[in-house]
C-alpha cells in the first residue's frame, strides 16, 4: 500500500473517544474533561471536524504554549545536568512566569544520583516532577497537601518538623516554596498561619536532614520587601540575611528579573518600588541560590571566609 494511504488509514484508527483521550494527553498532557470530550466527539461523529484540525486545534491552544514553554524548560535543565553544565545567565521570553528561569536552573544543578527531597511537590508543575522522576535519582516528596506521583515516595508532614533522621539527604529543592511557609495557604487547602519565623525554622530543618556534603536548591520571589499574607516578598539583603540566620552557607546565588525583553540576568537588581504581579503573570524578579549545611564550620576554613568576603565585596552575578 502506498506509505501515505496507509499512514492516512492509521491516523483514523480506532474510536473517535480513544483518539480525543489520547490527543489530550499526548498534546496538553492531562486527561481531557468532560465538556471538551463531549463537543470534540460530537463534531468528529458529524463530520464538521476533522482529526488533523482537532490536533491543529489543541497544539496552537494557549495551554498547550504552557506545556511547550515548561518542557522546553525541563528539557533545557535535564540536557545541562547530564553534560555537568550549571545552567546561568538564563533567557526567557516575555508573559512568561519564574518557573521558565527556576526550573532549568534547579534541574541542572540537580544531583546525578542520591537522595533528593522535593519540598512543596503537591502543588509543583507536572512536567517539572515528571523530569525529576526520569532523572532516576531516589526521589522524596514532603508536603502537607498530598498527590499521586509514581517514583516519588511521598511525606505529608511539615517542613518544619521533617520524620526523617539526620544527615539522611543529599540535596533538597526548594522551588518557590518557602515565601509560603508559616503564611495564609488557604487556598492551598491548608492551615492559615501568619508567622515570619517559620521560614529560618524550616531552613534550619532542612540544613538538619541534609547530608553535611549536601545541597539545598531555593528559589524564592524577589521585589520590595513585604508580607502579603498568602507569600512573603523580600530583596536579595532579605532573603540572603535569611539563609545566613539559618546557617547555611550561600554556595552560588543569581538573581533574574523580567523586563521589557523578558526573563534576564539581573547582577544589580533593585527592589525598590518592584511588585508582585506587575510586569507579568507572577513574579516580577526571582532569586535562585545553592545554600550549604554548616554555615560556621564553613567560615572556620581559610578557602570558606576568603569566599565569602569576595562575595560581600562584588556585586550580585552568577559563579562560573
């Protein structure tokens, strides 16, 4: 048979409901809802769609730019990790949120193998936990909320009092997570809480189940310092100041901000006057640091206090 007739056969085998589940979740990559099912099926009976103009349909639909723009993300992280590349001076276009930065700078400092806690996973993108999985490291998840992950175990507990023993961790990421703890998470389903403390509590924790070669990955929003009762908005001083107060010891630290450009390196950013929500859909600038347990014992060392002098003497910037 001619390759094309056949391919042409093949593109419309099996039932119309089949083919609607499985362009679902190949294209947007969740399960297609009710409504949607019902009028693609429909149209698909009576002829007045095609399936080459349902997959057109779904591949230019804006979910479908997010999905695209958050695998290209993980794509763009894993591919540097396997290769030993730290992923900085990031570009990203504009309408974007902070994960497009995050994600790729997270994943490609992401530990080859080991055990890693993902904290705040409930409420993480699916392609983001999905990289992780495939990465193939021994892959924790701790939360309060709960979600169904194959190849994560899963903790539901709080990040301020982790049931795990010391020294039990390799590495823990952190991705926008811990501007919320001790906030109104509400509308996560959780408690409502108003207590600044429970950010440097949590990162004591964390420093504790953490391996004393380990590493914790945070990314937190940057702008004018402030509480806006569901997250806490803090400046590169603020956030630093908090690690420190933790104990842990600022590894790599690189602050990005979007601009009229979109996402850029941002080594002298101002936070004065800069607010949540206006210049995108989220955060307007986002702070993504490697923190080590054992901030003293650090500064203790000759090479650890040379470092950190140098660091407090030259403007924000990545590290080669």
């Amino acid at each position: 048979m001619d390759p094309s007739i056949a391919a042409s056969l093949a593109a419309y085998a099996g039932p119309d409901e089949e083919f609607v589940e499985r362009a679902f979740r190949e294209i947007l990559r969740r399960p297609v809802d009710d409504e949607s099912r019902t009028r693609a099926v429909g149209k698909l009976a009576e002829g007045t769609l095609s399936r080459a103009t349902f997959l057109h349909e779904l591949a230019t639909a804006p979910e479908a730019a997010r999905v695209r723009e958050l695998d290209d993300a993980v794509a763009l992280g894993l591919g540097a990790q396997a290769r030993g590349e730290r992923l900085s001076w990031l570009q990203a276009a504009g309408g974007t949120d902070e994960r497009i930065v995050e994600i790729p700078w997270v994943l490609s400092r992401l530990v080859p193998s080991g055990r890693v806690l993902e904290v705040g996973y409930a409420y993480a993108e699916a392609v983001y936990l999905a990289g992780l999985v495939r990465a193939g490291v021994e892959l924790v998840g701790l939360d309060l909320a709960e979600r169904d992950v194959d190849g994560m175990e899963r903790i539901t507990a709080d990040v301020r009092s982790i049931p795990l023993p010391g020294d039990s961790i390799d590495q823990v990421l952190l991705v926008s997570t811990l501007e919320h703890v001790g906030a109104d998470n509400s509308g996560y389903g959780l408690a409502a809480e108003d207590d600044p403390g429970s950010r440097a509590e949590a990162l004591r924790e964390l420093g504790r189940v953490l391996r004393p070669r380990g590493s914790l990955l945070v990314t937190v929003p940057l702008g004018e310092p402030g509480d806006h009762g569901w997250f806490r908005l803090d400046d590169v001083a603020g956030w630093t100041g908090l690690f420190a107060a933790a104990g842990l010891f600022v590894e790599e630290q690189e602050a990005y901000e979007l601009t009229e450009e979109g996402w850029r390196a941002a080594p002298g950013f101002e936070a004065g006057g800069v607010a949540y929500g206006d210049r995108g859909p989220a955060a307007s600038a986002v702070l993504c640091t490697e923190l080590s347990p054992g901030r003293l014992r650090r500064l203790a060392t000759p090479g650890g206090l040379a470092r950190t002098i140098k660091r407090r003497t030259r403007p924000l910037r990545h590290r080669g």
